[in-house]
C-alpha cells in the first residue's frame, strides 16, 4: 500500500515512540487535536498526555523545555506548528541547543519539526523556508527530506540522533506524494546526499518538494535529448560535499535549484564548495533558480511568480546546455 | 492585608508572609524557625559561612587582583554581596535536583562539589576550566553534577529549567529544578513563557530570583512597573514569597518551604530574594549610575558580617573561630589560584572538536 510523506513522518515517529519510552512528543495542537496537519493524529490516545504534551502559545518555551527534558535523558521531538513560528524559538535553538556541547559536553538529543514551504497559498507566515537561519550554526543538524521513504528514514534517525536536529518536512508534499514503503525497520542516515536520477549532460543539485520540480524539469528535459541529472542533499548541516562534487565532475555544469530565497541561500555555499573543490571540472558557471529576494506573497499569481518551476528550470538548463 | 496585596492593588493567590520586618525600603519575611536544637543551628551557621566567605574570598580574588593583573582575558562578573542567596538555597537541595544558577550564584557551584582551582582556571581560560576553555567566566556545567550552564541571554534558562522538571516528573523521581535569575530577565518573554509552561504543566521547579536593584545600569524602576518580581508570580498561579536575600538562614528558611510545597506535586514556587549587587554590572564598569547612599545602605546589611555577628551573639561560634574558618577560607583559595595558573592554556589543534558527537 502506498503511503503519503505525512503518513511516512506519522509512521517514524510511531515507531521510535513504540521503541523508546524516553522519546515524548511536545508542541502546540498536538495532542487531543492531532496536530494542524494531522501528523499525530492517534497519538494522545494511544500514548497518552505524559508522551504527548500539549503547551501553550510558546515556541520557546516549547523549544527551552525540549532542551531541558533531553538533558535528564529523555528524547523530545517538539513540533513547531508551521516553520514560520520557529522564529519566536531561534535563541533556545541557536544559543542553548547549539552550542551546548561544545561549551561544556552537554548533548542535547532533540528533534524539532518545522512544516516550511510554500505552494498553498499561505502567505507571508504559512510558506517559508527558513533552513539557512540555521545552517549557518555550527552544532545543529538540518534535514529537509523530500520522499516519503526519506521522510520516515530520517525521522527516525534524527530521533536517534545524540546531537539537536532541525527536521524540515514541506508541507506542500504531505499528501501530494506517496511511495510503496518497506515493510521492514529502516533507517536514513543523515549527512548523505542522494542521487535521484542518473543524467550526463548537467547537475540539478536541490532538497525538498524542489526535487519533484528538478524531476520533472529533468523529464522535460530529456524529451530535448538533454541528460539531466538530479541530485537530492537530504540533509543540508552537515552537507555531503562528496556527492555534490562527484555529480558536477561527472557532468561539468551545475544547476542549483531551491525554494528559499536567493541570497544568503544553500545555492551560495554549494557554489563556494564547488569551485574550491572541482573549478577545474566545471565547463560552464554555476547557475543558480531559486525564488527572489522578497517575502512568500499570498495571491496565486504572485505566489507563481516567487516560487521557482520546471519551465524556469528548464530554461536556464537549455540555456546552461548550449554554453 | 498581606503585604502583596498592598503591593499590586488586588487579590490574588499567593503564600506570602504574614510577619515581615522592614529592610531598607523594602518589606521581607521575617528569619524563621532555623533548626531547632543548637548544636544543628551552629552547623548549619558555620556551613553557609563557610561558603559564603569562600564565594566572596573567590571573586575578590578574580575581580580585584587576576583581572586587574591581566589574568583574566575576558569578562568578570561577580556577585558581591549576593552570596547568602546561591548558599542558603543551594544548600538545601538534593544531588538529584538539578539546579539552574546564573553568574551571580557561585556558591551553588561550590556547593555542588565543583573545584574552586577549576572555576578559577575557567575564568583564566585553562585547560582545566570547567569548560576546557570554551567558554568564558560562570558559563559553565556538569550534568553529572546535574548543574546546568547558563547562556548569556540569561532568561532562556527559564524554560529549559521547565523541561528539565517536565522531565524529573516523565522520569517519576521525586527531584526538582531550581532556577536562579535576575529581576532583568523577567522582562523577557522567555521568562514569562517558561513561568507559564512550569505552572500550566504543575512541573516540580523552585524559581529564585536575585533581585539585586540593577541590570547592568537599568534600575528596577525602569524595569517594571510593578514593586516587586513576587508580585508576577500571581498572573501565573505560581505562589510566590518575598525573602531578606542578605539574610542565609532567611533564605535557607524560604528554600525549604518552598521546596516541600513543589516536592509536594503542587507546581513551581517564586522566592524573590531582595539583595543589592555591591560592584558594578562587570569589572570594567565603576556604576557611577548608583547612588553611592545606596552602596553605603546596603553594605551595613553586609550578609557576611550579619552571619559573623549572628553567630556570635548566639553562641554559635566564637570569634576566633571565625577567623580561623576565613584565613582557612583564603588558604584555600591561595591553592586555587595556584592550581589554575599552573593549569596550561588549551591546544589550539582542538579547536575545532566536539561541536558535534563524535568529532
């Protein structure tokens, strides 16, 4: 049976709850309501209000607690309830989680989920992808699955995880994508990137629902006899430089394709690390589609013109192609 | 009328004193029962002594002489005259119970069992500072200890406080956590929103607040609005109680209330210990914004010299005595000081190490 990327998330946690008594889920909505997307729907009833915690309106509280509970030994996975709202959070994640191992040993085992991007009309506060505020902090670990078999593998290894993991689901993907799962136990290990499609012509480096746009550029693509191919970082803190830079050897042309906005965004540090590493494999500059320098507007044929698609992707690759 | 209620114009649930006595300008419990039989109350009098004098021997040893020689590369932060508050708290908690103090609250570290030669190698940037050097003067823990590490922003500690009570409560250990701040962090949101998850949640946390007068130069008058921290404690249902912060077995007293009504199951507890910070905000700053008459108040009510003169009017210990514990006291810290300057400055090569597991 086909499962979604929400029901995939739902299953991974389920599972690491059943597995591990320390392991409580905290946020805002979560618990008699099922959370705003419905991914613990289920879970109060059958964990109960010990495992499940419902908080008031307090992202930092909700985090600082999480930080706190991890310390005595328990593994909190707290749920921001749209990514937008971490920001009320960023201080307990960026200056208590982060950097609390290195200044004096102490681990802090969390995991916060932050359901981010945009596509569904959400406006400003609904439609962010706000990874890079914490990439750029040493001692977190960002994830950004974009399949359903990723979603539930990395959910439970970020569970896992003895370091603080910002796990980033696109809440445009939730129901819209769904993969046969294995019936089995998996995990995915954080820190590998993955290649989604095998291709000779150019590199679409990308994470998140901007794979199924680089996928379908791809296609497109193809039918034009150009080989594209597609890979998917996974995990974006640590980032997996070694496949991104095996991808561009092989192709010479690099096409690096987010949701986030420009400046400031991943596109820029894959830029940097492959002209340091593979410059003399690169045929062509490093072209980067990403959205613009603006805030996520509401209105369908603005919201349109922010994010990026397959027909712009598609455009700067012939363009890329042809240099 | 209880004295919150003249405070803040309206009724509300709280435990407040019903014998106050007048400090300053402020109004405080009156020092209660302190053990009953002699022979406990002397122990107890030599053991905060002890402690205090040995936190205060410390800083003026890391504020007066190792900063000003150069020693101490970064900031001091001390907490002179504050020390009956880390102490007589400190001193009444439990191993299993995780405590939370700020840079201010020394005492709670020494009585934990943290080397003096450590936290001063700390503040020097050794090897052998409780953060190997990663980390700069109080900002500094052990779990093993179950003590945690203060940010510098210092009210995020409120909520991670809550959860570490969240998680004594998951785990069914019968443990608290005691969380100091200042009254500056309780203008933050994270204060309000750790306050209001402990009291939603009825999470086993003892709140302790050294209301010293002054964040760095920001008097409490523009701090809020209100008389006294104690007085927010209400809007979260959090009793809360006002203690003589220069008063150890007032404050020891306070502590122990406080933590039978939260061991209790009853949710977190708010001691807003009044005190005066008798130094500037860091070593580098002389607080000419002070009143030197406030300086000149609140030194008569010395919390060193108040216990020394306790003591002895009691009979708890004889002058002697006394001096005997505090050249043993500056003996100790002669060693300490030693210890850290023979301590080497860490490799550079590790400087990359531990940011994650592992690596």
């Amino acid at each position: 049976m086909s499962t979604t990327y929400l029901e995939a998330i739902r299953q991974g946690l389920w599972e690491e709850m059943e597995r591990d008594p320390n392991v409580f889920l905290i946020g805002e909505d979560i618990g008699v309501y099922g959370g705003a997307f419905k991914v613990t729907d289920g879970f109060y009833e059958h964990f109960g209000e010990k495992r499940v915690v419902d908080t008031p309106i307090s992202e930092a509280a909700i985090v600082g607690a999480a930080i706190g509970a991890s310390y005595m030994g328990l593994r909190p996975v707290a749920e921001m309830q749209f990514a937008d709202f971490i920001s009320c959070a960023f201080d307990q994640i960026v200056n208590f989680a982060a950097k609390s191992r290195y200044r004096w040993g102490a681990a802090v085992p969390i995991v916060v989920r932050a359901p981010s991007g945009g596509g569904i009309h959400g406006g400003p506060f609904h439609s962010q992808s706000p990874e890079m505020w914490f990439v750029r902090t040493p001692g977190l670990k960002v994830v950004a699955p974009a399949t359903a078999y990723d979603a539930k593998g990395l959910i439970k290894s970020a569970i896992r995880d003895n370091d603080p993991v910002l796990f980033f689901e696109h809440k445009g993907l939730y129901r819209r994508i769904k993969e046969d799962l294995p019936a089995g136990e998996y995990t995915v290990p954080i820190g590998k990137a993955k290649v989604a499609r095998h291709g000779k012509d150019l590199s679409i480096i990308t994470y998140g629902a901007m794979l199924w746009t680089a996928l379908d550029a791809a296609e497109q693509l193809e039918a034009e006899g150009i080989s594209a191919e597609v890979v998917d970082l996974r995990t974006l803190l640590p980032l997996d430089r070694e496949t991104v830079c095996a991808s561009v050897k092989k192709t010479s042309k690099t096409l690096l394709l987010h949701e986030d906005t420009r400046t400031g965004g991943m596109a820029g540090e894959l830029a940097a690390s492959i002209t340091e590493s593979v410059f003399e494999y690169l045929d062509g500059p490093i072209v980067r589609v990403t959205a613009p320098d603006t805030p996520v507007p509401y209105s369908p044929p603005l919201e349109d013109a922010f994010l990026p698609n397959a027909a712009k992707v598609v455009e700067k690759a012939r363009w890329l192609y042809r240099y | 009328m209880p004295p919150s209620e003249r405070a803040s114009g309206f009724p509300f649930r709280a435990i407040l004193p019903t014998e106050t006595q007048s400090v300053g300008k402020f109004r405080m419990s009156a020092t209660q029962a302190v053990p009953t039989g002699r022979r406990e109350e002397a122990a107890l009098a030599h053991k905060c002594l002890y402690y205090m004098s040995l936190m205060r021997e410390m800083e003026d040893r890391i504020e007066r002489k190792l900063y000003r020689q150069g020693k101490i590369v970064g900031g001091v932060y001390v907490g002179r005259g504050q020390e009956a508050i880390s102490t007589g708290a400190a001193l009444q908690a439990d191993p299993g119970d995780v405590l939370f103090p700020t840079h201010r609250d020394m005492a709670a570290y020494l009585i934990r069992g943290v080397p003096a030669g450590r936290i001063l190698a700390q503040y020097m940037g050794r090897v052998d500072g409780v953060t190997h050097g990663r980390d700069a003067n109080m900002h500094m823990g052990d779990l093993r200890l179950n003590i945690v590490a203060i940010i510098s922003a210092l009210a995020a500690t409120v909520p991670v406080a809550a959860g570490a009570a969240l998680a004594l409560k998951y785990l069914g250990r019968k443990n608290v956590a005691m969380c100091w701040f200042g009254e500056g962090s309780t203008s933050l949101g994270h204060w309000h929103e750790g306050m209001n998850l402990a009291s939603v949640q009825k999470l086993p946390v003892v709140w302790i607040c050294n209301n010293n007068q002054y964040a760095y130069s920001t008097p409490m008058s523009q701090q809020m609005a209100c008389a006294n921290v104690a007085d927010r404690g209400p809007a979260y249902s959090i009793p809360a109680e006002i203690v003589d912060g220069n008063d150890v077995l007032a404050v020891h007293e306070a502590t122990r209330r406080a933590l039978e009504y939260v061991r209790a199951g009853n949710g977190p507890y708010l001691l807003e210990c009044k005190t005066f910070r008798m130094t500037g905000h860091s070593a580098h700053d002389a607080a000419h914004y002070v009143p030197p008459s406030l300086f000149d108040e609140w030194s008569k009510l010395d919390p060193i010299a108040r216990l020394e003169a306790r003591m002895t009017t009691q009979g708890w210990a004889e002058r002697e005595e006394i001096d005997a514990m505090q050249a043993a006291v500056r003996k100790e810290v002669d060693e300490a000081v030693a210890f850290a300057e023979a301590s080497p400055f860490p490799d550079p090569a590790t400087q990359t190490d531990g940011v994650y597991e592992g690596q």
